[in-house]
C-alpha cells in the first residue's frame, strides 16, 4: 500500500508515518521543509499547504501514484483564517480528490467556539465528503507533543 501523510513532520504525524513503514507501506512523508523526514530515509513530499497551488487536485495528482492513500495528520493550532482554511481544507480536499482511502486525525472538543474548532469541523467536512474516516485523538501525553 501507497500511503501520503500528510504533516509527517509534526509529533503526531511522524510516528504514524514510522507505523505504516513498519508494517510495510511505502509510505510519501510531507512536510514544508522534509529534509529530516528525507535523513530519516523516508521519500518525501515538500509542499507547503497554504501555497494556492496545492489547492489544485492537479498539484497531488502530478506528484502521488496511483492508488495511493491519504492520512492527514497536519493541522494548526494558531494561524490567520487564510493560513486556517488553507492547511484545514483547501489543501487537504484536493489532495483528498486525487488520492484513493483518506483517513483523517481531527481532535476532540471541535465544538468549541474557538478558530481551531470552526476550522477543525470545516476540515471534517471536507474529508467526509469524500467518504474518509476521521479520527479524533483525546489527548496526546509526550515530550515534544505541542499543544498536548
């Protein structure tokens, strides 16, 4: 299995993009900047998500092979609303409409009426629009987890 993810670099991302490795996957690690995730041998995928051109499906069909998978696991917790709906959703839908299975990790608590909630609820639209499947992590408990 081909499997994108998508915030690869971040705490939680990176140890999903270890797991999927580790039973097989081939798995296209992004980031904005993926030159740890390249020293860590994985093949990787730099784009950054509030760039308009990575809110084309042309921009993820041009660089994802066929068949491949999405788990999103990039998010903001402070931004502008541009930075918000770009990396939430824009992004994330286009590359969810080029790719095949989408799993997405929202959180809890995205009733909120907070930025990251109303951005959070628009990007589990967007993802299950699609038909994807969405997770939401409780809490996440380690060193290096921000906002954990």
């Amino acid at each position: 299995m081909k499997v994108l993810v998508l915030g690869a670099n971040g705490f939680i991302g990176r140890h999903i993009a270890f797991h999927l490795r580790a039973k097989g996957c081939e798995v296209i690690a992004h980031a904005r900047n993926p030159s740890r995730l390249a020293a860590m041998g994985f093949a990787t995928l730099a784009a950054d998500l509030t760039d308009p051109a990575c809110h084309e499906v042309a921009f993820w069909r041009d660089r994802l092979p066929p068949d491949c998978a999405v788990v999103n696991a990039a998010g903001l917790l402070t931004g502008s609303s541009v930075e918000f709906k770009a990396v939430h959703v824009l992004a994330p839908a286009a590359a969810y409409a080029a790719a095949g299975r989408v799993v997405l990790l929202s959180a809890v608590g995205i009733a909120a009426d907070t930025p990251f909630a109303a951005w959070r609820r628009e990007g589990e639209a967007a993802a299950l629009a699609v038909g994807a499947t969405v997770l939401r992590a409780g809490i996440v408990l380690a060193g290096g987890a921000y906002g954990g």
